[in-house]
C-alpha cells in the first residue's frame, strides 16, 4: 500500500508541475489525495508538505466504480474539471424526504473521471454522514471544510488521487471481456 501511495503521489506532483502555471492558489496547494482508508482527503504543496486535511465520506459500496448508480467512489487519478455553486442545488436521495436543498453545499468540485459523469467533492446536508460510507460515489465533505478547499486552495485543472482501502481493494473488478483478454497486435499490412 504504501508503495502504491508513493506512485500516485509522484504521478499527482508530475501533473501538477504542468498545471502549476494556471491559476496555482497563493497558498501553493498542487494536488488532492482522498483515502477511503483513512476517510480524509489531504491537500498537498509543491514540496509534497501537507497544507490541510478534512474528514470525508465515499460511496456506499466498496470497490472502483464501474458503471452509473454502482454507489462506488473511482479510484486513480482525476482532476478538476470545474468549481461550480452548488448552493441553490437540490438532489431526491430516494429516502422518502424529496428533493433536498443544500445537499451538495455551497460548491462542486467537478471531477473529469474518464468513463464516468457526475462525480465530485462536494458539501452535504448531513453532518453525521461524514467518515462513512454515505455517497453515490462523490467525495462529501462538511461545508464549512468545502468552503475553505475552494477558497484557499483548490484550481481547475488540479490532479486528485482517490486511493482504495483495503476493504475496497478486496472486491474482485469485473473489467469487460476486451479488457481481460489484454492487448492484442493488430496485423501489419504492407
């Protein structure tokens, strides 16, 4: 695990020197490294020194996301794709309660996950939710944590590592028929 950490920590700092120029936060934030493990997400500098750390909750099943609804959290590498106001936001949990306003927070921290849509770092409506496994596969934080990540750190195009836990990394990954073949070479034409 700890091998695995260092890789993504590494590949997150690489992508952040190429960002780095953008519209880097005077606070020098690079890069955002969520753990379902420890249910933190942690903000990390240029040198790789810790700036902040929040609790968070994930989704409710374990395992990499792998299709729409799953209620699982992606794991690797993402970064943001857009910081949108989320306070006039409202989501039907399916509980019975109806729509809910506030249930994002005052923010939305749009992820780009390749191959899915709609996932984020967003505030909730639910204190007590967080350091659970609560979501439909966003990273939730308190509001008050959400306001001071966008506000003091956070920039569109900064990488986010989303790192599996060990109860995560226990559930078997059920990849398409392609991807369990591999790769095959493709018969060159003259």
């Amino acid at each position: 695990m700890k091998t695995i950490l260092c890789t993504f920590f590494a590949c997150a700092l690489f992508c952040a020197v190429d960002v780095r120029a953008q519209q880097t936060p005077l606070s020098g934030a690079a890069f955002i490294a969520a753990c379902k493990e420890s249910m933190t997400l942690a903000v990390y500098d240029f040198n790789s020194c810790l700036r902040a750390v929040y609790p968070i909750a994930c989704g409710r099943a374990l395992g990499n996301k792998e299709k729409p609804g799953d209620m699982k959290t992606p794991e690797g590498l993402f970064s943001v794709q857009q910081i949108q106001d989320a306070s006039a936001w409202t989501h039907d949990f399916g509980d019975g309660k109806g729509e809910i306003r506030g249930a994002y927070g005052s923010h939305f921290i749009r992820l780009k996950t390749p191959g899915h849509r709609g996932i984020g770092i967003h505030g909730t409506h639910d204190p007590a939710s967080i350091g659970t496994r609560a979501t439909e596969g966003c990273v939730r934080l308190n509001n008050s944590d959400l306001l001071e990540l966008v506000k003091k750190y956070v920039y569109v195009g900064m990488p986010v590592v989303i790192l599996t836990s060990e109860a995560d990394s226990a559930v078997p990954c059920r990849f398409p028929a392609a991807v369990k073949a591999g790769p095959r070479l493709m018969a060159q034409t003259e």
